[in-house]
C-alpha cells in the first residue's frame, strides 16, 4: 500500500488523468483483456496509461489482463459513491454502529497525517441529509449523496451507504474518538426520532479561508496577495477557482476545506 509522499503523489498522478480515470472505472465493474480497454479507453499511449497506474500500485497486468490490485480496490470504493432517495424524518431510522476504521493513505498537504476510511452500519441512506443541523459546521452535498463535517483541520465525509472518510487525521486513536462522538451525536438524534430543527448557517471570516491557501503572494488569482484574494473571496468579489495553484495535488486536502468552507459564505 502506498504510503510515502512519494508514493502518494505516484497515485495523484496516475488518477489525474481522464484516460486513467476511465481505466479505473472499467476495473471496478471486472478484471479486462488489454483489447477491451483499447476499444473503450482508446490505443493511444494505452501502454503508458497502464504503466503510471502499476507504478502507483492501482492496478496489475498479468499475461494481457488487467485487474484492481488490494490498494486499488480501497482506492476506488471511496469515490463510488451513490446519493440515496431522501427521507422525511428519522422515524425508523436504527442506531448507527461503528463497524470498521482503516488507515488509508498519508494527507496530499501533510504527509504526517492520514486519510482513515471506515465502515458505519446500518447505511443511513436517505435520512442523511435529515442530520445536517446536527452539526455547528456540516453541509449535506445531493451530487455525492454525503454529508461532510468539518471539525477543525479535519473534514468527515459520511456517505449514505456507511461509508466514511477523515482527512487530516494524527492518528488511528484520534480517528476512533471522533467517529465515536459522530455515533453518539447521531444515535441521540435517532433515539428521540425528531428531526434536528434547522440551525443559523456559521459565518466563516476571511482568516479562516486564509489559513487554508497557499500563501505564496503569487498573484495569478488576480490579487496582490493571498490575504486579499481571501478578504475579496469572502466579499463575494471573487472565485476560488481563481487560486489555480491549489489544483497542485499538495494543496488537495486545503482545496476540499476550503469548498466547504465556501459553502457558509
Ligand atoms: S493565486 Fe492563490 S496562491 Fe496565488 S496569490 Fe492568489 S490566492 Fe495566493
């Protein structure tokens, strides 16, 4: 399993192109013949395709198939996720469990954190997105079919079919404690089988979206610096997609704060 900031930039790579993508998408469904992938995913540079995603540990080639490897698999359960039919009230709903935490990946922006992936049974399917005023800072995203918590540095995505990602996270026992005040908070709410009244939406001030951008004063924004591009962003006088640089993949976990925090804007 990948695990240096070598390695991890080895799977950022692989996965930032769209042939790869589509490469990987294929695999989910079934291992391929070469042939299949070229009459989807096209001949051109196929080979190289299929070299970056080995290097990064995603995928394997063995006498002209080409199948998921362990990693790969873990990798690509984290991004399929479906959005479920929604809800109109907890009624039903059973308490949720803590049935697995794994230490995934080290954190793109801070390689002495990690990405924990973990397992809440049953799904919450569709009463998700009921949950929402639950949290000081929590958006329900309908694209995704998840709600993302923010906690600090620490976003947790929780998905409606039980599955959980953390960023940022120092460690497996830090990981634990907050999925267990996540289970306790949510177990509350089910038990009193009320929905949460809806909450006044957090205001985010521009400090706090500075702390997450580059800080490199670079200007291709348009500003002169990234304090006003973060004075002009919480104006509503400019856009994040502006800041180009966060699209490096070391700024990966700063931009997923920072489209959440665009969202209290
Ligand atoms: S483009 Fe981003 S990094 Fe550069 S000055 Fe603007 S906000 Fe800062």
């Amino acid at each position: 399993m990948p695990g240096s900031p070598a390695e991890v930039k080895l799977v950022s790579n692989a996965m930032a192109n769209a042939t790869r993508r589509k490469i990987m998408a294929m695999l989910v469904e079934k291992d391929r013949t070469h042939e299949e992938i070229e009459k989807t995913a096209g001949a051109s540079m196929l080979d190289y395709h299929l070299q970056m995603l080995q290097q990064a540990g995603l995928a394997d080639v063995k006498e002209g198939m080409v199948s998921l490897t362990e990693f790969g698999k873990n990798f690509m359960e984290t991004k399929a996720e479906k959005p479920a039919e929604a809800k109109a009230d907890l009624k039903g709903t059973k308490p949720l469990q803590v049935t697995e935490v794994r230490q995934l990946l080290p954190c793109i922006a801070d390689a002495s954190k990690f990405r924990i992936i973990a397992r809440a049974e049953p799904a919450l399917g569709g009463a998700l997105k009921l949950l929402e005023p639950l949290f000081p800072r929590a958006r329900y995203s309908e694209r995704i079919g998840a709600l993302i918590i923010q906690k600090g540095n620490i976003l947790i995505t929780l998905y409606s079919t039980g599955n959980i990602t953390l960023t940022m996270i120092g460690s497996e026992d830090e990981a634990r404690a907050i999925l267990e005040g996540l289970k306790e908070t949510i177990n509350e709410a089910i038990a009193k089988g009320v929905t949460p009244v809806p909450r006044e939406r957090v205001k985010v001030d521009h400090t706090e979206v500075y702390k997450y951008l580059p800080k490199t004063d670079c200007k291709i924004c348009g500003e002169q610096s990234c304090y006003s591009f973060a004075i002009r962003l919480v104006g509503g006088e400019t856009a994040l997609e502006k800041c180009t640089p966060l699209l490096e993949p070391r700024f990966a976990t700063s931009l997923e704060t920072l489209r959440a925090l665009r969202e209290y804007l």
